[in-house]
C-alpha cells in the first residue's frame, strides 16, 4: 500500500506548508525526523544545514525543494545532489512569499492544464511533478514510514561538571 508523502521543513519559515498543500502531501512541520521531501530556503544558513543533514547508511533518501529567498542569489545545488535523491530548486512566487500559510491557489497547480497557468505557476507545475517522480521513482511510499532525517543540534559546552561560581567584587567571603 502506497502512503501519502510526507513534507518536513529544514527549519522555520522553508516553505514546507506550502509545498505539502502543492503536493496534497502531510504537512510535518520543521521538527519531524523524517521526511519524503525535505523543504529548504535557498539562504546561506539554511543551504548549509542541508549539506550536514545525515541520513542512514542504506534506503532511499528524501528529495530536497529549495525555496527561493526574495533578494537572494540563485543557489549553486551541485555539492547537495549526491547528498539527496533529487534536488529541485522551486521558482519564486511573490504573492506566496507573502502569504500567512499555504496559499489556497497551491493545490490547485497540479490539477489544472499547463496552457491555463501564468508563467511563473508553469515551471512551478514542472517542478512538482519532477519532486514526484523522484519520490515515486525512489519507491519510499511503500515503506511504512518516509526517510529519516538527522539534523545537528547546536551543543552547549560545559567546563568541568557544573558551571564555576565566580566571586564578585567589592563582596567579602
């Protein structure tokens, strides 16, 4: 049995609601680890996450969307395809970007004839339907749950066992 792809953000803000309701895909949030395609902003941060994204060693492995950043330079995706099982790097489209949450025209993009679709909708169209042939392609719907994705966390260092209380001046022991 085929499941419904999953489509989890790399972080706050990456697009992922959108793409899920483009997709007719679960909309994970940026915490779940796992994804069938991770959602990405195509900022420097957000690009350098994706390139320590880990993965495990064997099974297929999400597809990457890069959403574009308004003002942003068009990211160079040739160090991120190996890592993923596709890397499709999504148009710009300025109404979206300024929505509050999915846009209720997203769904729709899939559904309707090309000829119908502004220009900007129409390369929009041909990269959903390349993210769903790499996730179909893969054959990660058959399995019971989409891939998993291990993001670093930030680590707080420590000294020692426990934090040093310092003295402060002016005060008597």
């Amino acid at each position: 049995m085929t499941r419904i792809p999953q489509v989890t953000g790399l972080s706050r803000g990456s697009g992922a609601s959108t793409l899920a309701a483009a997709l007719h895909a679960v909309d994970a949030g940026h915490r779940d680890q796992h994804a069938d395609v991770l959602a990405c902003g195509a900022h420097p941060e957000a690009l350098r996450l994706a390139r320590v994204v880990a993965f495990p060693p064997s099974g297929p492995r999400p597809v990457l969307a890069v959403v574009p950043v308004r003002g942003a330079e068009e990211p160079s995706l040739e160090t991120l395809s190996h890592r993923f099982g596709a890397v499709v790097l999504l148009p710009h489209i300025p109404e979206w970007a300024r929505a509050s949450g999915p846009p209720a025209d997203a769904a729709l993009v899939l559904g309707r004839d090309v000829a119908t679709l502004t220009p900007q909708l129409r390369v929009l169209a041909d990269a959903l339907r390349r993210i769903v042939a790499a996730v179909l392609g893969s054959g990660q719907l058959e399995s019971a749950v989409p891939p998993m994705v291990i993001r670093p966390r930030p680590a707080v260092l420590w000294r020692g066992l426990q934090p040093v209380e310092r003295e402060q001046p002016g005060r008597a022991g």
